[in-house]
C-alpha cells in the first residue's frame, strides 16, 4: 500500500484490526473517535483520493474563495493510524476477513467499516461522455476538493441544476463570485423536500433578489452539444458556458453488491450499523437503513434511491456511535439530531425537528422582508421548526428542540429573538452552538477570552463550525457582539 502511518499508538497495541474503507469525514469521525474511545488497537485506512480528509460540506465555501482548498483540511489522524492516500480498494471477502487494494496489497481484517460515500448521478446521457460515465466536458459535480477547485477558475455564465440545500449554497456561492447564475429546479420552489411551501417562497424570493435566475418545476430537455446553453422542457433557453449538477448522489456499494452483502440503493445496516456480513460496517451516504429511518433527515438513500444533496450531520452521529461500539461500549443508533442549517450569509435558513404529531402550529410571515417561520409544537413543547430570515431566533429554537423545554407563551418575542423569549434569561452557555463537534457557548467564551478573537481562530481553537458549517454565522455573530462589549467597556 502506498501510505503512511502517522505515528505509533501509545504502548502495547490489542490483536484487534479496524480496516476503514474511505476517508471522507464521516470515516475521519470514526478513526477519532476510535483513538479517543482506546484501547489503541491497529487502525488501516484506504481513500482512493490523493487528497487528506477534507470537510466535504464546506466544498461551496471554495467557489468563492470564502475559504481555501487548505482551510478545508481536516486535523491529521491519531498517532498510528495507517493511512494510505490514493489506495483504491477493489474488492474485500467477508469470509477470509481480507480487502484487496489496486496496487495489489492485501489487507486482513477483524472489523471492516465502509464509508466509500456516493457517487454523483447524472440525469441523462446528455451529461456524460463515453462508456465509463464520465461527465461530458462544462458538466460538473461538486464532490470533491478538486471539483470545487476547477469550478472556482472558470469564468462566465452557470447553470446549476437541482435547488436541494447543495444547489442553493452553490448557486449563491457563484453569484457572490460574480457570475451569473440559473438554478434549475424540477420542484415547485427550492428546498422543497426539506421546507413547506411559504418557506420555499422566501428562499425563491431572496434568491431572486440576488439575481439568481429562477426556472422552478422544468427540467433539462436538451444540451448544446458545444456547452452554450439548456433547453429545458418548456422549450425556453438557460445560456450558459458551465454546467454543475446538484441534484443528488447515488450510494457506492458496488464493493458491497461483489461481496455478496445485502443492498437496497445503499448497504444495508442495522440499529448498530452492522451489515448482513459478520464483522462489517457500513456508515456516512453509503449506508442505508432495514427500517428505512435511522439516518435522520437529510442523509441516507430517499425515495428516488438517491442520497439528497447536502446530508451530513448523521454521518458524524454514526461514525460517533460506531467508535463507542467497536470499542465495547453500548449505544443504539437513533439518526441524526435533526438541525438543517444553510452555509450561507445571504440566506438564513433553519430547520429542526419534525412537523409530524403537533398539536399546535405558529406561523409567522412577512413576504415584504423575506422573514417566515413555523413552530410545530405538541404538549407545549417544539417538535419540529423552519426559519427563514429570522436569525436571531435560531438559537434559541433549537435551544428549545434540543432541550425539550416548554415554549414561551410570547410566541412572538421567540421568534424575534428578544430577551422575553427566554424565561431565565439568554439561553445557557451549556447550550450546544456547534452540533457536528458538541461545543457549547462557555467553550466559545472561554476561547475567546483566551484570544481567539476571529470566527476562524475560535473555529481553531474548538473545532467549532468545522462540521456542516452552519453554526459559521453564530460564530461571526458571536465575535461581534463580544468585540462590541468590550468597547463599551
């Protein structure tokens, strides 16, 4: 294997081998949570990337230079892990407990964990060039560091096709870069397997506010065989030099399917993440449930067999829990904890929980400024939010889903953000702020006192917003605020 260990475990290693097929961050999660569980065992990792582990939902970040290629990195792996970059893994057999690499290494095993992720589905032949899938030139996917890179140096007009959380972040991301933007989207409004219909209107309205040119409920009838443009289904024309397709990917089990595992459109696991073979794993985009429901929103194989672009939170929730079991403890995996934030400054966006069971539903709109919200709430207590344009109310929201705390009676002031919303006062500094990395508000404070004075530094000193990137704008906010009590003495 072409690799290299990253240093040697602390004392007497156990017998035990964790072979790790991937490296995204879902299998970075899992090689942590490994080394901080102990005891140290033999961890053997094989990305078929070049790259390091890169935090993969942030990759719009780099469309518009917001963030560099190098800010993406994750922290290096544990003392000992054996990781080999570029190591394309074809085939493992579940009896002999061995993996083969395509440099003809082979790898025996006592656990086996795939996390080989999913793969980008073009929606048509039109997309793709040659028998090998490839996609055709000006068509891209945004999957991978690379991908983001390339799409980062060109120049000119863009259609995005597909308005998921992925299309939408991408789309602004293109348009704060300066170029010109169609987000083609077969749905009624953007986001519409995520939010209701009035939410959907207040994320089409502001993206119309930013230029973003709107085709909803067409699809893409034709390609220009030069790259110029789109003729969608209507007949109307989408001019545009670059193609990105944002609409979903399908799981890689063809691992799996040779091995003689039991697939449905990913692999399927159990409540502990087992698969049908003794001793092997599966988690992150390639996984998917027997019940059909353990991901959580937003991850896992949906209804049309593809993983919805812009699921992540539950692959770090299940790399967490399967570190604990590979290491003796007792968990049930239970999906995600249900928080959908939006990475992006333009647009704010949250949803958490479920509408399903309530009793009671608050809605609030205000078209005029793009504000909308809608608290479902059974008993008394939040079951399910969205929130659009309504900033300041989303920690306290989540705060309340999180917690299962009562709601205010002022429904308003909760939603405005204002200090009646909370009965005793501004929500707790053990109030979770980053969900991916389990930081609370004191941990922001107490790096900030300790000079982390920028969003970055504070991400740096607490790994904060170095998961989904949806806590980026808390903690721009939050450095704001605390800069200005300073001035104020």
């Amino acid at each position: 294997m072409t690799g290299r260990a990253t240093g040697r475990a602390p004392g007497p290693a156990p017998a035990e081998r964790i072979v790790v097929i991937g490296y995204g961050p879902a299998a970075h999660r899992l090689v942590e949570g490994l080394y901080r569980y102990g005891p140290h065992g033999r961890v053997t990792v094989l990305g078929a990337e070049p790259e390091p582990a890169y935090n993969r939902p942030l990759l719009t970040a780099v469309l518009d230079g917001t963030l560099s290629a190098g800010a993406l990195r994750l922290p290096e792996p544990p003392p000992g892990t054996v990781l080999g970059l570029g190591v394309r893994a074809v085939s493992f057999d579940p009896r002999r407990r061995l993996v083969r690499t395509a440099d003809g290494d082979a790898h025996p095993y006592d656990r086996l964990v795939l996390a080989t992720g999913a793969a980008p589905v073009p929606p048509g032949p039109q997309w793709t060039r040659g028998p090998d899938g490839r996609l055709a030139p000006g068509v891209r996917a945004l999957r991978t560091l690379a991908d983001g890179e390339r799409i980062a140096g060109a120049r000119g007009p863009v259609a995005v096709v597909g308005g998921g959380v992925l299309g939408v972040e991408a789309a602004l991301a293109l348009r704060r870069s300066g170029r010109p933007v169609a987000l083609v989207h077969r749905g009624p409004y953007p986001l519409d397997r995520h939010v209701d219909p009035r939410a959907g209107e207040a994320v089409a309205g502001r993206l119309r506010n930013l230029a973003v040119d709107l085709r909803l409920g067409r699809t893409v009838a034709a390609r220009d065989d030069g790259g110029a443009g789109l003729t969608l289904d209507d007949g109307s024309r989408v001019e545009a030099g670059e193609v990105l397709l944002c609409i979903g990917a399908r799981p890689r089990v063809g691992l799996a399917r040779a091995a003689g595992l039991a697939v449905r459109t990913g692999v399927l696991v159990d409540h502990l993440l087992r698969t049908s073979a003794a001793r092997v794993y599966a988690i992150g985009d390639c996984a998917e449930p027997l019940d059909g429901g353990a991901h959580g929103p937003g991850t896992g194989p949906g209804p049309t067999g593809r993983v919805p672009s812009g699921g992540f939170s539950s692959a770090w929730d299940q790399a967490e829990a399967l570190a604990v079991l590979l290491k003796g403890g007792r968990v049930r995996h239970r999906g995600g904890h249900g928080v959908l934030r939006l990475k992006a400054p333009e647009l704010d966006l949250l949803r958490v929980g479920t509408t399903a069971g309530a009793d009671e539903t608050v809605v609030l709109g205000d078209a005029a400024a793009g504000r909308y919200a809608r608290l479902s709430l059974r008993s008394g207590r939040l079951t399910g939010a969205v929130l659009v344009g309504l900033h300041r109310a989303a920690a306290g929201v989540v705060r309340l889903h999180q917690r299962g705390e009562p709601v205010p009676v002022d429904r308003l002031a909760l939603l405005l953000g204002e200090p009646p919303c909370y009965e005793a006062g501004p929500p707790p500094g053990t109030a979770l702020v980053c969900h991916c990395n389990n930081v609370t508000g004191d941990a922001l404070a107490a790096a900030w006192r300790a000079g982390a004075r920028t969003a970055a530094a504070l991400a740096s000193a607490t790994r904060a917003g170095t998961g989904c990137g949806g806590c980026g704008e808390e903690l721009r906010a939050r450095c704001e605020a605390w800069a200005r009590e300073e001035e104020a003495g």
